[in-house]
C-alpha cells in the first residue's frame, strides 16, 4: 500500500500562523549574523532581520 495524503483543507489560521504579527508591525528583529555591521557613510550601521518573516532593516548606530 502507499502513502495516505490528507486531503483536509487548511484552515485560515494555520495558513497564516505567524504572519499576523508581522503585518501589523510587530516583527520579531534580531540581529543578522552573516552581516553584523556595515560601514556606510562613515557610520557604523547595523542589519536587522524579522525571524519570522524574512523583512531587513537597517539602524545607524
């Protein structure tokens, strides 16, 4: 016999688990490792990474 797929649909809220915080500003920044700092116009700039939803930002320091 084979593998059994669910074919249950997916309910809104599992769709869009961890999402919602994000879309209303509320991102989760930490620090991005594999560019810790940046010099830009002789300041020192920092990049910031949301865990959940991949957005960056940047924070002159």
């Amino acid at each position: 016999m084979g593998n059994v797929l669910p074919f249950k649909k997916i309910t809104a809220s599992q769709r869009h688990k961890g999402n919602t915080l994000c879309r209303h500003g509320h991102h989760k920044w930490v620090l991005d490792q594999s560019q810790v700092f940046d010099v830009k116009q002789g300041r020192l700039v920092s990049r910031y990474r949301c865990s959940r939803c991949n957005a960056t930002r940047n924070r002159a320091e």
